[in-house]
C-alpha cells in the first residue's frame, strides 16, 4: 500500500473534475451523479467483456486475469478503465474468501472493498428490510391493502451466507400480529440489486422501485410497493450507494466497482450506470460477468446490453489448463500431474462456451490463466488446439508478474480492438412467448435435450402473462458448475434433462426469474468457512 496513489490523483488520470469526487478516505471515493450531464456528449469507447469456462474447485481466476489486461494495456501505453462487481460478505467468509483478484494483479485497498468498503451493501440490505418491516407493519396496523400474509413475495436480505434463514416464522407470541412464514435471501440475490444495476438514473431507479410486485391481497390481486407510498425513503436510504466507486489497481491504473448481483442467481454483472459512465471516460472499458459464460456472458447480453443498449466489442475468455483436466476427468488432487488426454477431453468445455459467444456475434480471445505447474507438454497441447482452431490466445502469467505478465493478453486484445468489428445481437427476441425464450437458452447455451415444467412452474407463468410482464429477458437461476442444472454433470453434458422449477417475477427489475434445480437464494457456509482461515492471518 505504500505506492497507493491519493484518490484524486487516479481520479486526475479519466479527467474527472474534483468536484465530482466525494472521498471516503485517502484511497477511495464515489463518483457523483452529476458527472453524467459533463460526459454525455463524449464517444464511447469499446466494450470488453471477460468471462470464463465452467466454474470449478480448480479456480479460473477471471477478476485477476481483468485486472491483469487493464494494466497490460497501461504497461503499453493504451488507456483502459476497468468495470468490476462488488464483493459479497457471504462468499468473502464463505468459500471465496476475497473478490479483488489475486498476487500482483488486485485492486486495493483490497480488505476494506471485500469488507465494508462504501457502504453499499449495507444500504441494499437497509432499503431491503425496510420493506419488508413496512409491509409486516401494515397488516399489524389494520392491513387497509388487505395484503395476505401468506402471499408476501418481498424477502427479507442479510449479506451473510446463512442457512439459518432460509425458512423462518415471524409474528410469533404477538396477540395482535399475525405468525406467518418467511424467508431471507442473500442481498445480492435480492430484487434491489438488481434494479440498483440495471437503472439509468435516478428517475429510472425511482420507477423501478414503485413497479416491484411486493404481495397480493385476499383477492389474489397484485400490490406493488407505490401502494405502500416508501420509494422516496428507499431512495433517500439508497442515494449515495448508487454513486459508483472509484479504486485502483496495485499499479495506480482506475477501476470503477459498483453492484454486484450473483450471476446464478441474478444477472451477474456490475451496474449499468458504472459501465456507461466508463464508456464515456475511457476509449477501452473491460468489464466481467458472473461465473462461467453460460451464465454470466449471456445474462450481460441479453439483459444487461438490452437494457443499456451496450455494443460489446469483444469477449475474453478465461480459462486453465487445470480447471480443464478437472472437466476431463482428473481428479482435484492430481491436477498437479501431466495429463494430455484429460486436457484434450476437457477442452470440449472451453469449444462449448466459444461456440455459444458466436451465436450472440462477438469475437473472441483465450486468455490461458497460466500455473506454474502447466507442463510444457500441456502447453504446447494448448497452443497446438487453439491455433488449429484459429482461436487468437495469450498466456497470463500476471499473478506473479503484474503488469508483465499481462502484456501478451494485452497486445491480442489491442490489436483485435483495432481490426475486429462486433457484429452483437440477442440470443432472442424479448417478445417471445416465456417458454420459448426459455428453451432457448436451455437448448442453445446449455444444449438440454429436453425440458420438463413443474406444475408450479406452470401457474407461476400463467400468472406472470397475466399480469402482462412476459415481454421481458429471462434470468436464468441455475448451478454454474454445469452446462446443465447438476453441479456433478462437468465438461459438457450430452442428453440431460433440466427441471423449470419454478418461475418468479421481478418486475421493478423488469425480468423473469426462472429457477432450475435445486438452487438456494440463501447460501450455506462449508464445513470449515474462510472467515475461520482468517485466524491464521496477522490482524
């Protein structure tokens, strides 16, 4: 931290005037607002998306290897700005342990932004709750909505993996009050992250708020919160936080994170208004989705781009020659050995997400996280496959190296920035009938072979046509450890079947919510949680 540049001076370097820097110390601040009205006029530049093969316990390292381009580009003189997601306490003390990137290639400071950082999760979780406490308090007082207690929709939010909420009883031992069940998501499962994501201003964000379908009353008719008259004291709870944050890399280069929506969840990318902002202070903005591609890359086609009306100019893909031998059979203890068979065998996995990025008509880079323990065999296996398959690629050694190790990814990136033109489009046509857009996604990026609705499924999208919000993108919540809804189906699944087990509707967020498998909007920690591996680390 001893090289740690003041906040204005990183601010200094996207010429951002001083008045629209509201500091929260020396080494971190938001942007305000208000920059926009200064900015609006400027060209925007080009859009980089990183994003990564199917998840694994091998790591895939997509943060570090964006942090690692951003100052490769600055290491050759090329001015980028990087857009990343927050952190989430829940995996921070989960199994994660940390979401700043790794090594040489991380964003500082990095304790206080995995931790408490600007405050903004802790006012989601506050605008959250106080809508839930309203509706609850309503019914205590008279209930003149008539909301039924047992058809309140809006979730309580903690930031914190814990199983201990997810089904709970409330109004318990109160004469008045009425017992009925509840439930707790994790915040950034939470319909306000989204909606913080995905609006373009505060007018935006305001309308958004008013539209969230809260509960239905004894008549089965639908109550959205402009009923319970709160949006300006959400607003009011929500202002600063949807100022976005200005940091730096290890190596003095900018880095806006802002929102930060799981993408299994949710739609898995960072905020509409940070990105757009970039697009206006930056000629490159590299930005990341959740997950693997399957889920992340295709929620930030086709609902953030859609919603922001983005172009991406170009997509990188991150992946390991370890995590491949994990999908190509090996198992997690000898991934340290040579195995050119399992590596051919889980490239399929890598071929799988490239080919689906084509389908949206954006161009593509490998960028290979590479270990130490790589042999040059494996390697050269690699590199033989990608050339053959006239993939562009570049090795990332940044983890160890910084900014040196991110060149090679640097200069591909660069030069396919200069002679690529994106030819971007939707997977599909929002006007679609729910199911078909749906099987889709299941049939073109996941490749089901087929696909089964629960009974519940089938009333929840009856319900939601209903109510005329079926003319929305589709968030698909599923396990991003598969191409299919089972985490213990690796590489690339052929013939499965995935389970629509239910489908909610978040319509402030203005998308539909569609739950494959068993999937939790309130994780659990391991058996041994990385806030107990934080005993060992000096205080």
């Amino acid at each position: 931290m001893d090289n740690c540049k003041n906040i204005y001076d990183v601010a200094h370097q996207l010429q951002i005037d001083d008045k629209y820097i509201i500091p929260y110390g020396k080494n971190k601040a938001k942007v305000s607002l208000d920059i926009y009205d200064e900015v609006k006029e400027n060209k925007n530049g080009k859009l980089v998306l990183v994003t990564a093969i199917t998840p694994s316990k091998a790591g895939e390292g997509k943060t570090t290897m964006s942090i690692a381009l951003h100052d490769g580009l600055s290491r050759l003189g090329v001015k980028s700005l990087l857009c990343l997601r927050e952190p989430s306490l829940g995996p921070v003390f989960g199994i994660k342990g940390g979401a700043t990137g790794g090594g040489l290639a991380r964003v500082i400071p990095s304790e206080e932004i995995n931790l408490h950082f600007t405050g903004d999760m802790h006012a989601l979780t506050s605008a959250i709750n106080l809508i839930s406490a309203v509706i609850d308090n309503h019914i205590y007082q008279g209930n003149e909505l008539r909301i039924n207690p047992d058809k309140i929709l809006w979730r309580r939010a903690l930031d914190m993996n814990d199983r201990a909420l997810r089904n709970i009883t409330i109004m318990q031992n109160d004469k008045k009050g009425i017992p009925h069940n509840e439930q707790f998501v994790i915040t950034v499962a939470s319909e306000m992250m989204a909606i913080m994501c995905l609006s373009l201003n505060k007018e935006d964000f305001l309308n958004r708020i008013n539209n969230i379908l809260v509960a239905y009353d004894y008549d089965d008719k639908p109550i959205y919160l402009k009923s319970l008259k709160i949006s300006h004291a959400i607003y009011r709870l929500m202002k600063d936080a949807l100022n976005p944050n200005l940091v730096q890399t290890l190596e003095g280069n900018p880095c806006i994170i802002h929102g930060g929506p799981f993408a299994n969840i949710a739609h898995g990318c960072n905020s509409l208004l940070a990105t757009k902002l970039a697009l206006k202070l930056s000629p490159i903005v590299i930005t990341e989705a959740g997950f693997g591609a399957d889920l992340g890359a295709e929620k930030f086609f086709d609902i953030k781009c859609r919603v922001g009306n983005l172009k991406p100019d170009l997509v990188v893909m991150v992946a390991t020659i370890r995590a491949l031998k994990l999908h190509g059979g090996v198992d997690f203890e000898d991934l340290n050995k040579e195995n050119i068979s399992a590596l051919l065998d889980g490239i399929s996995n890598l071929k799988q997400h490239l080919d689906n990025i084509k389908k949206f008509g954006v161009d593509t880079v490998v960028c290979i996280n590479h270990f130490e323990k790589d042999s040059e065999n494996e390697v050269k296996v690699f590199k033989n496959w990608l050339e053959e398959n006239k993939y562009k690629y570049a090795f990332c050694d940044s983890f160890l190296k910084g900014s040196k190790g991110g060149i090679e990814l640097a200069k591909v990136v660069s030069e396919k920035l200069e002679n690529n033109n994106s030819n971007f489009h939707y997977l599909y046509d929002e006007k679609m009938p729910i199911r078909n857009k749906i099987e889709t996604i299941c049939k073109e990026i996941y490749r089901a072979s087929e696909i089964e609705y629960t009974d519940k499924a089938l009333e929840s999208i009856a319900k939601i046509i209903e109510l005329c919000y079926d003319k929305t993108p589709v968030c698909i919540a599923k396990t991003p450890q598969s191409f299919s809804d089972n985490p213990k189906l690796l590489n690339t699944p052929k013939n499965f079947k995935v389970t629509i087990r239910d489908v909610t509707l978040s319509s402030g967020a203005n998308f539909v919510v569609v739950l494959l498998g068993n999937i939790m909007t309130m994780p659990g920690l391991p058996k041994i949680p990385a806030a107990c591996k934080m005993e060992d680390e000096p205080i």
